[in-house]
C-alpha cells in the first residue's frame, strides 16, 4: 500500500468538509446555479489536464456518450446543485452533517433498483439509525424545524439520492465497459459543464469578484480542490485501499462541516445536533459493517 493512502484519506475528508462553507459565503452574492456553474469549470480543468497526461480518453469512449451524460446529470450537475441549495437555507454545519447521510442513500438504491446489497438485520438497522439522524436534524414535529429549514433539508436528501442513482447506473451500464475511473470522471464534469453552461443565468455572476474571501474559496475550495483534487484522491483510494475502506472516508466531512461552523463562524450547535450527527455516523458505520457480514444460509440458499 503507498504511504500517502491514509494522509490522502484524511486530507479528502477535511476538503469536502470545508465545501459547506464555501458554498455559504458564494450564495450571498451570486445563486446557486452560478455556484455549481464555477465550481465545475475550476474543477474540470486539472481533472482534463490528469486524463490527458494519462492518456486515459479514447474516440472510441464516444460510443457510451448517452451514459455519460446521465452519470454528468445524477452525479455532477443534479447532486451539486441540490447541496448548494441546501447548504443556502441551511447553517454550513448542519448541511455537513446530512452529507454524511450519502452511503445510507447509496445502498437503499442499489437495493431498490438493483437487488444486489445485502439485506440482514444489521443493514436494516444501519438505515434505520441513520435516517433518524436525519429525522432529528430536520424535526418535521416541529412548527419552524427549531431554525432549521426543512426545504433545505429535503434539498439535501434529492442530492444525496441523486448521488445514490448514479452509483446505480453505474454499476448497471457502465461498469462492465473497461473505463478507467479518471475517464470516467473526465466526461462526467466535462458534459456537466456544458449542460450547466447552456442552463445557468449569468446575471450578476460578477459580483463573485467583490468578495476576494468568497472568490477564493469558490475557486480553489469548492473548484480546484473540492471538485478536482477531491476526484483524483478518491480514485487514488480506491486503487489503494479498496472501495470499502476508501468510502470510509465520508465520516470525516460531516464532522469537519460541523467543526468549521461552530468554532470559526459562530453558528449555534444544539445538542440535538450532535446527537444526529452521531446517529448517522453510527447508522452508516452498521450499514457498512452489515454489507460485509455474511448471509445465512437460509438466505443464500433461496
């Protein structure tokens, strides 16, 4: 195993940590379409640049164009839209912590459309555990959500279950194609980013450049290295610790998101808050163990 499997792990998850905050800071000067727009340009270029050094791309990859503009929709330009939206109406921590809810979402649909994961009663506690985290963030009970909005929330979820469907779809259409991640990656943001380049309203994207903090973290947090450097040390961790350990990593975001919100711009944490935060950190931790155990032989019998 390379040495910098476990300094990389770490290191992804302290990025797409921080993302809440960037995207925080950009929406109160320029919308979320535009958010997504410019993070995806930032993002794409040393991705492209990876895959051409490597030479990773192929003319005759365009056969499966259709497909990679599904996975452009699902796993880009939908998923990244969502979140921003969500993390708008939401404190930056607490739309952290519901990032942390994505493998609970990856494995309901793989189980709905593919009928693949494992079902036992470790899985179906995990989930169970983990959406009451969710539950607990949103508190639908509750009048006003106790600050918290719920649209924002539900925001949050689409992302999450967006995110989920393209790695359904990838394992259903794409897998078998012998694509090598890094060209997968590169047409995903690539037709990410003409899509978004055709739909987004520039009006008033300027004013990103007022703000030297908020353009700073755009590119570089949310662009560079949230969108570009967090792909390229994603694959490398798949490579290096396998796809088990190397989605291990997304313990780290949430508690990092809540970490920046609390210590360095001031946002109120509540109990509850930290609770649900433990509850979908404990919820996905019995998910990922239950995928791992084996069935009973009942079960693989029938």
């Amino acid at each position: 195993m390379n040495k910098f499997a476990y300094p990389a792990f770490a290191l992804l998850g302290v990025i797409w940590g921080t993302n809440f905050i960037f995207t925080k800071w950009a929406s109160e000067l320029i919308s979320p379409m535009q958010i997504v727009l410019l993070r995806v340009i930032f993002g794409f270029v040393p991705v492209l640049i990876l895959a051409l050094s490597r030479r990773a791309l192929q003319w005759s990859h365009l056969r499966y164009v259709h497909h990679f503009f599904v996975m452009s929709l699902l796993a880009t330009a939908l998923y990244y839209l969502a979140f921003a939206k969500g993390a708008v109406l939401l404190p930056s921590g607490i739309a952290g912590m519901l990032s942390g809810a994505i493998p609970l979402f990856a494995f309901l649909t793989a189980f709905v459309f593919l009928r693949q994961e494992p079902i036992n009663r470790l899985t179906v506690a995990g989930l169970l555990i983990g959406f009451v985290g969710v539950l607990l963030i949103a508190r639908p009970w509750s009048a006003a959500g106790d600050g918290v909005s719920v649209t924002g929330v539900l925001y949050m979820v689409a992302g999450s279950f967006s995110l989920g469907c393209s790695f359904v779809y990838a394992r259903k259409f794409l897998m078998d194609k012998n694509l090598s991640p890094l060209a997968l990656c590169t047409y995903q943001i690539g037709l990410a980013l003409l899509v978004l380049l055709a739909t987004t309203n520039f009006d008033g994207i300027e004013r990103i450049t007022t703000d030297h903090v908020a353009l700073g973290g755009l590119i570089f947090g949310l662009g560079i290295s949230g969108t570009g450097v967090a792909y390229v040390l994603y694959y490398f961790l798949v490579q290096q610790l396998g796809a088990l350990k190397a989605a291990g990593v997304t313990y780290i975001p949430p508690v990092v998101a809540l970490a920046i919100g609390a210590l360095l711009v001031h946002e109120p944490l509540k109990i509850q808050d930290v609770l649900a935060l433990g509850f979908i950190i404990v919820g996905v931790y019995v998910l990922q163990t239950g995928k791992t155990a084996p069935l009973p032989a009942t079960a693989v019998d029938t």
